[in-house]
C-alpha cells in the first residue's frame, strides 16, 4: 500500500487548528470589595488616605496570585458623612455591584445607624475608622467586625495617661454627637476607677461644637476660662485642624492645662498643621507609622511611600489592613464564599503593620493595641512626629466581653 506523504502535513495542520479553535480555560471569578468612605468635603482626606490604602493592598494581592487565585476589584463610593447616603451606597455596592464583601465609614453617628441594616444585605464589614463602641456592642450582629482601636480602648489609654499627667479637674472639647460624648463619658468613667477623687465638669459646662462649626473661638474661650486643668479633645478631621489653628492662637496650648488630643495623630491632621500643630502635646492614633519596627510595617510603610510620595495615615492602614484580614480569612476558610468567610473572620488572627491582631469572635472586635505619643519636631520629616511613644497592650485597655454588651 502506497503511503500519503501530504497525511503528516494534513494531521498537523488539524492540531494548529484544535488548538486555535479549543476554548479557554474560563478566567477565575473576581473578588469584589466594595469602599464607603467619606470622599467630600471638610473630611474627605481621611476618605481619601483610605483609597489609597485599598489601592495598595489590591495591586500586592493581585500580583502575588489574588485571593485564593481570584483577582481582587476594589469599588468605592463616598458616603458623604451621612447616614442615609451611606446605607444607598452599601446596597448599590451589594445589589448592583455584586460585591462580595464590604469595607469602610469614618463617622460613629454613621456607624450605628448602617450597621443594622447589613444584615438584610447578607455581606460581611469590616469596620475601619468609626469608633463608638455601639456596633460591636449593642448594636452588633453576625455580619459587621472591626479591625481598628475602638473608642473605649483608645479613652481608656487617654484615661492612664491623664492619671500622670497631675491634672485633677477635667473638661472636654468633643463633636456634638455620639463621638463627642461617648469619648467624654468613657473618660470619665475609667479615670474614675483609676484614679478616684477626679473631678469633672456638669454637662453645662463642657464643650460639645456641632459638627459643622467654623469658629471654635466660644468654645476654646469656654475651656481657658474653666477651672479645669485638664482637657480632653476628641474633635477630628477638619474640625480638630481648625481647633488647633484658632487655639494656638489664643494661647490654649500654653503650658497651663494638661490636653489630652484622642485622634491628634492622625497623619491628615498633621499634614494640614504641619509646624503649626504644638510640640508637646499628648495625642492618639489608631495606627502610627513608626511605632512599629516590624519587616511586616516596615515593607509597608515603604510600599506606601514609594507609591504616593507621603506616609499611611491610621485610615490608609485600616483600609490596607482591611483586605488582607479578607485574604486571610479566605485562606483560612478555603473559599471566598461569604457565610464561610464570617465563620472565618470570627477568631482569625492576623498580622498587619499595626502588628497582630485577634478578631474576638464573641463581639467581632479586634484586640488590638493602642498608640499614644508626645508631638515633637524632627527634621527628618515634614510632619510633627510622636516622641516618645507609648503603646497600651490590647488585653489592659479593652472592656470584657460583658462590658462590650454584644448580643449577637
């Protein structure tokens, strides 16, 4: 039998084309994280610090494989600082989007009104910036965590500091809502037990400046002329710059009075006062970029800094730190599955810049330590910086789970 010396040729030419006609393997199904942020106005930086941490945690995931193999998407819209806008902008991200998970709010009063309704939305939060105790305590539920210092541990730090401070009568300069008196009422509560025969000034005679004020001259003149020689402020954002502009110029930061600054290390404060915040000073954080000199941090805040030209502020830690809790919490559950995850999540410990944390499955609020420090001048950087530093263990300023009130 004669051979057909063009079957080789024909034969090759059917394997070319099986192998250009032979459908892909299906790309793997994206991970969808969804933002809600304050991205507008006076506090907007803070939205906008956090973007950029999401950005950051989303391009190291991705090119390191994803979460689970899944490329992650980040998807963010701006809550405006209001409640109702917030709740739109999660369930677009939910049921237009199709997100598997969710991040975000800055703003307390916020926190405790969406918090609620998440359930409805069978998505898990995790919580970053917002700090009234409420949403891992009475208002808490299976859905909803929080991986950042929350106000009870952060007053209770600010409440050991001032029992050294030798400061025996207290006021406080806080917003008009449930930041604002929370904060005061916590400080009080602690200081008390650590420290009894404080005094406290009544209700009428503290400062609590509605959200929107401009001119905290009333107040600052309010607090000069007290009898305290101790204050408390828990004023943020653009209200704790505009404080700290009008106040130095009165003279509040004198020597006179031991203040005690709740959120004064943020990075977006600093950057906005720069040589005009006092040295001297003792002030709070979430997070603090030198306050830890782990590989962990280190390659973090350098990530950071090559990427945006600035350092992470405790709001682009949180959002950073945020995904990465989801990528562990994948890893350990072995799915992106969102009921998995929650299961995940609760108990999870993970390490992040800030250092490790532990997810507290009874409240879903992370032990986490807290960072106080005294602003100083330092050449080395634009901002004023904390020396010394001081960290507060999550296990001596966190409230049991009793106290937390968490009833899931």
């Amino acid at each position: 039998m004669k051979m057909n010396k063009r079957l080789p040729v024909v034969f090759v030419a059917i394997l070319l084309m099986g192998l250009v006609f032979a459908p892909l393997a299906p790309a793997a199904t994206p991970v969808k994280i969804g933002f809600v942020y304050i991205m507008s106005g006076p506090f907007s930086a803070y939205g906008q610090f956090a973007k950029k941490g999401a950005e950051l945690a989303v391009a190291e995931i991705n090119a390191a494989g994803g979460i689970n193999g899944h490329p992650v998407e980040a998807y963010f819209e701006d809550s405006t600082g209001k409640p109702d806008v917030a709740i739109r902008a999660f369930r677009k991200l939910v049921f237009q989007e199709k997100v598997n998970y969710l991040i975000g709010l800055d703003s307390s009063g916020v926190a405790k009104t969406v918090v609620p309704s998440i359930p409805q939305m069978k998505t898990p939060l995790i919580i970053t910036h917002a700090a009234t105790p409420d949403v891992t305590g009475s208002v808490c539920n299976r859905y909803v965590f929080r991986i950042s210092v929350n106000l009870a541990q952060n007053v209770k730090a600010a409440s050991l500091l001032a029992a050294e401070t030798g400061a025996t009568t207290w006021t406080t300069v806080g917003p008009d809502y449930a930041f604002g008196h929370q904060s005061w009422e916590y400080f009080e509560k602690y200081l008390k037990a650590i420290k009894p025969g404080m005094t406290f000034l009544p209700k009428d005679e503290v400062a609590f400046p509605p959200f929107k004020t401009t001119d905290f001259s009333p107040y600052i003149n309010k607090v000069m002329q007290s009898k305290a020689d101790g204050v408390l402020v828990s004023l943020w954002g653009g209200n704790l710059i505009d404080f700290v502009r009008q106040g130095k110029e009165m003279g509040l930061f004198n020597g006179k009075k031991q203040i005690l600054i709740t959120l004064g290390a943020a990075v977006e404060v600093l950057g906005a006062l720069k040589d005009k915040m006092p040295e001297g000073l003792w002030v709070g954080t979430r997070y603090w970029f030198l306050a830890n000199d782990s590989a962990r941090n280190t390659a973090f805040v350098k990530a950071y800094h090559d990427r945006y030209g600035e350092y992470p502020s405790y709001n682009a830690h949180g959002a950073y730190g945020a995904v990465y809790t989801y990528k562990a919490a994948a890893e350990k559950a072995g799915s992106i599955d969102k009921e998995k995850i929650i299961d995940a999540l609760e108990g999870l410990t993970v390490e992040l810049p800030v250092g490790k944390i532990t997810i507290r499955p009874e409240d879903h609020q992370a032990l986490t330590d807290a960072c106080w420090g005294k602003t100083a001048a330092d050449p080395a950087y634009p901002i004023r910086v904390l020396k010394p530093i001081k960290i507060f263990k999550a296990a001596d300023v966190t409230p049991s789970v009793t106290d937390a009130g968490c009833k899931k």
